[in-house]
C-alpha cells in the first residue's frame, strides 16, 4: 500500500495533477543564453580553451555564436512592468497543478503511517484507519475543488480543517499500533529526522547549516525521550515539544511570518504568534532534554566525542590544504594532470582515476581522499564530456566499496569494533564478500548505463 501511494504520487506528478501552486515571480525578465563557451576571446586565450575543453566544444560554440547573432544577438534582461508581472502571475495561475504540492506532501506521509498501522496489526479495527484514509481523499477534494492558486494560506487552513483534523485522529490511533511493534519504535524516530533535515534541505525550506541544528536538537530529543522511558517517567514535555517543532516548521514553510513589512494581514499576525509559541516551548523542551542527559551524565560524554569528531575533521581539513599548496608549490598538480590529459580517450582516464581511487581507499578516509585527491584530479574527470551527476556518484559507490574491501577496508575495522568475540576477523572478511561483489556488479552498472543515475536529477531540473 506504501509504494502504491508513493508511486501513485510520482505519477500524478508526471501528468500535472500534483505540483506547485507558487504564484510568486521575478521583478526581472533573464537575458537569453549565450553559447556554452565565450568565443571573443584573444587568439592566447582561445588556445587556452580548446586545450581544456577540446576542440569539439569549441567548435560548436562557434557556430551557436554564429545562430544567436544572426536572431539579432541576445536577448538583455531587463525589470518588468506591472503589466508584465500581472501577465506573469496569471500564466502560472493557469498553469498551476490542481493539487499543491504541501497539500500532496501531507497526504502521503499520514497516508504512510495508516498503511502502515494497518500492515503492523491487520487484526486490529480497520475503522479508525478507514476514516483517516477518507478524511486524507476529502482533503484532496477540497484541494481540487476550493483551493485555488490565489488562496491565502489561512483560507486554505479552514478549509481543510475538519478533514485534516479527522486524518491527524487516525493518525493518532495508527502510532498507538506502530508503537507495539519493536523495529518500528527503535528505527522510526531516527529515519524520520534523517528525512527532515534531508527534506528541508532538499525542498528548499532552510539551508544545512539550520537543518544541521535541527538535526542535533532532534537527536538532543529523542535521546532524552529514551532516557526518561527508560527511568519510567512520562516524556511529555519532549512529545509535546517535537510536535511544537513540527507545527513551526510547518508555519514557516506554508505562511508569509515576516511581520516587519509595511503590510501585514491577520493571518499573518496569528502564524507569527502561534510560531513564536512553538519556538518557545520547542526551546523549553530542548533546554529540558538537554537537563535530563546532563542529569543522566550522557551529555559529558557527547560533547566530548563530538569535540573530538570535530577537531580531526577540521585537522584534516588543514592539512589536506597544507598538502595541496605544497603540491601545487611545486608543480605536481600539473604533472599530474598533464599525464591524465595524455591519454586519448576519457574512459582511459576515468578508469585511471577510478583504479587510483580504489586503492587509496584502503589506506585512506573518506575526507582525506575528497579533500586531497579529488582536487588535483577533478579538472580533469569533471571538465570532459562525461555528466558531473555521474562521476560524483561513481567515485561514491567506488570509494564505498574500497572501504569493504580486505584488507584494510575501514567499514571492516568498523564491524570488528562491535563484533562479539565469537565473530572473528576471517569470519568478517568472507562475509563481505558477496557485499563486494553486489558493489562492484553495481559499479558496473552504474558505468554502462549513466541513465541510472541521471534521470531523477533531469527530471527535477525540468
């Protein structure tokens, strides 16, 4: 039933029947594109730029200069008039999904936790789990029928909000089903932060450096939830904070909370007032939770090995550039790059590359091989034909399987760390090795068909 909701999704999203209802646009029109190399350039400098990206591209930026000055040259942006931008707001109004994409969001992760509910306890009452599923098609409905692109986020909030209320009641019953299952209580809380911080990041709702703060308070939460199950006291103050989080960050993603503006509409008064009190009590329950691990002598010892993590990644980090400037100061960056740049094709350099990486990574980390390696060999790999999306996902799944390998693969030593003594290291090594080969059919894979790896970010872009 999940797949079915989340493929039913997707494709509805294909079609246009799910996507944005954004009315917002650009005070400014863009200027037209230019060709994919700038050609008025000096003989010096052109030779410069067929060395780096060959001929061939030359070539055809030559003759897309040639195409845009014969269609009068390009296009200069320019602001736009109130005409233009009312012109512009109506086209995407018309052209907007019937059903947003927040709205659609909602739908299918409460959707998630009912069939989910209903798969963890089949035998128990399905009614509960019925009406939220009606309640979550009604929402839709509403969607589609009231809902407008022009509608205010308040509007849209009442008139989804006997629906909503009824799905979020399901809801309820449904974590009260999923709580009795073992793996869903352990795995569920932390695979739902990982999505948020991901997911803002990824929808565009903050940047890393607040999804990295939400991620630390949301573990600060759960770790504290743990603790105070564990002594057997009632965690609501934590329950109650986490979904105060929830409900700011849901305010802030669907609501205009800046206040300072010469304009400002009731609602967006009352957003702002009900945000600000999420915010202070989801801050209450992070300085409890943060009590309870100290009170608990948990939060010492976190802050001492995240100090520790810390300060190898930044010693890394230095170091890494201490090399590279001595690399660069005498001129291995370019001996370097002139021996990859003398092989004919670039599959010749790429499995170079790929071979060299393979085997760093039985001696290396990860950081150490990105922040040193990757800068000296990069312009080369990544200033060829071959799609950036593809060569980043490449090294990836190379490096990963260098880090299974014997024997000085890092996840090994990893697995040996937590390993019962029964478990021995020859145990480990052939245990890893069907893991390998998966890895490596998949590397192979990946290599024959790039499609793999670049239709989901085409799609996005397009």
């Amino acid at each position: 039933r999940a797949a079915v909701l989340i493929v039913g999704t997707v494709v509805l999203g294909q079609v246009g029947l799910v996507g944005s209802q954004d009315l917002s646009v650009s005070n400014f029109a863009q200027g037209g594109e230019g060709a994919i190399l700038r050609t008025n350039v000096s003989e010096t400098c052109q030779a410069a730029m067929i060395e780096l990206h060959g001929q061939a591209k030359w070539d055809t930026a030559l003759e897309q200069t040639r195409a845009i000055m014969a269609a009068g040259g390009v296009e200069q942006g320019h602001e736009l008039s109130a005409e233009e931008i009312e012109a512009a707001i109506a086209a995407k109004a018309s052209a907007a999904a019937p059903v947003g994409s927040g709205i659609a969001t909602i739908i299918v992760l409460l959707g998630l936790v009912l069939a989910a509910a209903r798969g963890v306890r089949p035998a128990d009452d399905p009614r509960p789990l019925l009406i939220g599923g009606g309640a979550l098609a009604l929402v839709a409905l509403l969607d589609v029928l009231f809902i407008a692109p022009t509608t205010s986020p308040g509007v849209s909030l009442l008139i989804i909000a006997l629906p909503l209320a009824a799905a979020l009641w399901a809801c309820r019953h449904a974590a009260a089903r999923l709580a009795t299952n073992e793996l869903i209580r352990v795995v569920f809380p932390p695979l739902v932060l990982i999505v948020a911080v991901l997911g803002s990041i990824l929808g565009g709702i903050t940047n890393p450096t607040p999804a990295a703060a939400l991620g630390a308070g949301g573990a600060i939460l759960l770790a504290a939830f743990r603790k105070l199950k564990d002594e057997g006291r009632d965690p609501w103050v934590i329950t109650w904070s986490t979904l105060a989080l929830i409900v700011m960050i849901l305010l802030g993603a669907n609501f205009d909370l800046r206040v300072n503006q010469t304009v400002v509409t009731v609602e967006s008064w009352l957003a702002y007032l009900a945000a600000a009190i999420c915010f202070m009590f989801a801050g209450f329950g992070l300085i409890y939770a943060g009590w309870v691990l100290l009170r608990t002598s948990v939060l010492g010892k976190i802050v001492r090995e995240t100090a520790k993590v810390t300060s190898m990644v930044f010693t890394i980090l230095v170091g890494s550039q201490l090399l590279n400037l001595v690399v660069i100061s005498f001129g291995g960056e370019h001996y370097i790059q002139q021996f990859l740049k003398s092989f004919d094709s670039e599959f010749q350099v790429f499995l170079i590359v790929m071979l060299v990486l393979f085997v760093l990574g039985f001696v290396l980390d990860f950081l150490e091989i990105i922040y040193i390696v990757i800068p000296i060999v990069g312009p080369v790999i990544y200033g060829g034909t071959f799609d950036p999306k593809w060569v980043t996902i490449m090294i990836a799944v190379n490096l990963q399987t260098s880090f299974l390998t014997p024997p000085f693969g890092f996840a090994l030593f990893y697995l040996r760390g937590v390993a019962p003594a029964s478990v021995t290291t020859g145990h480990i090594y052939r245990g890893i090795v069907p893991f390998v080969l998966i890895q490596v059919l998949g590397l192979a894979l990946l290599w024959f068909v790039p499609g793999i790896v670049t239709i989901v970010p085409d799609l996005l872009g397009r």
